[in-house]
C-alpha cells in the first residue's frame, strides 16, 4: 500500500505514456505481440496493513525494454474523512503505476519477497489489458470502493486478468475450494500482533467463516500467486497450457513468515475465563472493593464492546461484521449492571430490575451457546463463547448473592 504521493506520480506517467511519440516503442502504443505480462506478488509486511500482502501487474514492452508496474493499493490518510468512511465502511482507494524498478525497490529494501509470474497472453489480450489499465488510470475512474475481502488491491489485479483471459481465471478458480475462510486467513496473518488479532476476529460475524472456493480466497496476493500456477488458457491450437508460464523470485523474503494455519485460541481464552471468574468469585468473599472494581472493569468493557458490535452491524457497511453473535455474549445491557454493583457496596440488594437484567444476560449467554450447537451454525465463536461464559456465570452469582 502507497500512499497520495506515488498516485500523483502514477497520474503523471500515464500523460506520459498517452502523449509519447509514436517513433518509440513504449507501454502505450506497443503492439499486443510486443507485451509481456506478469503477476508480480509481494509477501507480507511488518506493518498491520502489510499482513495481508500486496501484488501488482507488470506490463513489458520487448521492444523498448520499458516495464511498468499497475496496482490498486493507495489510500490517502489525508483524505477529506477519511476516518469517518473507514469507520462507516466507505473507504476509498485508488489505482497507481510506476516503473517496475522504482516500483519493486521499497518492497525489496523492507525484506519483503517480491516474486514474479510471467503470463500466457495472446497478443490482443495484452493489448485489451494494457487499454484496460491505462484507462482505469484516468482520474474520473482511479478510484474505487474498497472493501477488506471483496474489492481490494489482490481482487482488483484478478479481476482484470480474468477480464483480458475472457473468464477463464474465474470459471476455473470457482471451481477448486479454498483452504480457508476469511476469519482463518484474518487470524493467521494478524498472529503476530495478537491483541488486534484478537481485536479483529471478535468483530467478525459469520460472514467471515462461509466456506470459500479459491477464486474467493484469491482476496490475498499469496493464494492468487499459488492458483494461478493451477490455471489452463488455451495454447491456440485446440490444447491448453499453463497460465504461468516461469516464475522467479526477484527479491527472497527476510521477514518472519505468517504460520500456516490459522492459531487455535480457544483453550487460552477458555483459561482467561475461568481464570477471570475465580478472581471474582476469590474477590468478593475476601477483598470486596476489588471485587466491584475488576467486576466494574469487565462490565464496562462488555457494554463497550457490545455497543461497537451493535454500530457495525446496523450502522455501517461492514457486511463481515453483521448479526455477530458475539453480541450475545457483550452487550450494551452490561452498562446497566454498572449500579447495582455500586450499591451492593453499601449493602443494597439487587433490584428486581437489576434481576431480571442479570437474568436477561444469563439467557442470552446460554442462548449464544445454543445457537452455536444447532446444526448448520456458520459463526466460528468458541474462543468467545469459553471466555465469557464462566465470567457472566461468576459475575451472576456473586451480584445476586446478600451484600458483604
């Protein structure tokens, strides 16, 4: 991901590329026979928005040696609300090119990989790309929606090689299944800042555990880069041949790798839990006030929580946030437990609306446990559900309990 600064400049290459003399041989007027066409894919970074990798597709004219690289990965942090489209879902990115050495230098430089694939292309479907690109550079079209898991920089570099192929990636990519789902994927690229890993796969709802084909799953540069090697296009003559034609690592990466498989966090959660509701339960027998301060941590954190859930779900368009049944397990009702707990350090008893309020949330708890046990159930929330369930179970006890 670039940033306003390689956007302009991708602006002014394409003038250039659209207002160079026809006597030399370049990019934008080269014949169709005259462009080679490669996939070139950049491992993940140390950054959180690198986890995910990036890649781009590189046009060479054999003529005149010129090569330029045309991805979909700038934003611009300085945008007029910025912040407020990202929080909304709204958020807007936009399309770059820049000379392939100048484009590929930094990714080097950073210890990230940077591999090349170069692709089979018969001579109008180079063409019908390179107009593609050049036009999609254009200021009135640069832009576009950006979304984590459906339109995003990997997507949008399928999308176009799938366009100037005719379909093929795509019939072809929709039918092999995918290795994992978006949550998985999002947890293993995310496991080495586990706090936003953690972060992030409490927010997603059960959209990000559908089961995906590799066409779907080509959301990240590193699947697209291992299935197009899978990838027939016709050879001309009635047969097929490969997509990838060679492969050559530019650049080895000097980073830590992402694992392979997605982290199992579930028994460590479920420890936090039980962990967290015997302080509780240890607390309120033997030291009162820490009792009603870790209890009126957790409750603040839950209602917090479950007020943000709530936001993404009917407030924004963060599809892979919606009708997350975590907000059964953290939700804003835990706000309104706030007083009770304060007042039962003066030796008030509960309410019978503070009660039924427990009661409500015990209910929705075991509900959440429920709906997680009924065949068909699609959201991936055991972590979750082993965390707080022996914490709500604590918390009901002790609050109903006569006050010390």
């Amino acid at each position: 991901m670039t940033g306003l600064t390689s956007y302009l400049g991708a602006l002014l290459l394409v003038f250039l590329l659209m207002c160079a003399s026809p006597a030399h041989a370049d990019i934008a007027n080269a014949p169709g026979a005259n462009l080679e066409v490669a996939l070139v894919s950049y491992g993940p970074g140390e950054t959180y928005w690198e986890r995910f990798g990036h890649d781009a597709i590189e046009l060479r004219d054999t003529a005149s040696g010129e090569a330029v690289n045309f991805n979909y990965g700038v934003f611009d942090f300085d945008e007029s609300g910025f912040l407020l489209n990202f929080a909304r879902g709204h958020m807007h990115y936009l399309m770059d090119a820049a000379p392939t050495s100048i484009d590929e230098r930094g990714y080097m430089e950073s210890g990230r990989s940077v591999t090349r694939q170069r692709l089979t292309m018969a001579p109008e479907q180079a063409a019908a790309l390179r107009d593609y690109l050049l036009w999609n550079l254009r200021p009135e079209n640069v832009r576009y929606d950006y979304d984590y898991y459906v339109s995003n920089c990997s997507t949008r570099v399928r999308d176009a090689l799938n366009q100037a192929l005719g379909g093929v990636l795509k019939q072809q990519l929709e039918a092999r299944t995918g290795g994992m789902t978006y949550r998985q994927q999002t947890a293993r690229l995310m496991s080495a800042q586990p706090w936003l890993m953690l972060i992030l796969d409490l927010g997603l709802g059960p959209y990000a555990d559908q089961p995906l084909n590799a066409w779907q799953e080509s959301f990240l540069p590193m699947v697209l880069q291992t299935e197009a090697r899978h990838v027939r296009v016709a050879d001309g003559q009635g047969g097929l041949q490969p997509l990838v034609q060679d492969e050559q690592i530019l650049s080895a990466n000097r980073l830590n790798t992402p694992p392979e498989s997605a982290p199992d966090f579930r028994i460590s959660l479920a420890l936090a839990g039980l962990l967290l509701a015997a302080i509780f339960i240890a607390a309120w027998r033997y030291w009162p006030i820490g009792y009603t301060l870790l209890a009126t941590l957790y409750l603040l954190l839950a209602g917090l929580i479950g007020t943000v859930l709530l936001i993404l779900w009917t407030l924004t368009a963060h599809h892979s946030a919606w009708a997350n049944a975590n907000l059964l397990l953290f939700n804003p009702l835990a706000l309104g437990l706030l007083p009770t707990l304060w007042r039962a350090r003066r030796g008030v008893a509960p309410s019978y609306f503070a009660q039924r309020l427990i009661m409500l949330q015990l209910v929705a708890a075991i509900i959440a446990v429920l709906l997680h046990a009924l065949p068909g159930t699609v959201q991936q929330n055991q972590p979750w559900l082993l965390f707080a369930l022996p914490c709500w179970l604590a918390l009901a006890w002790t609050l109903r309990q006569k006050p010390r």
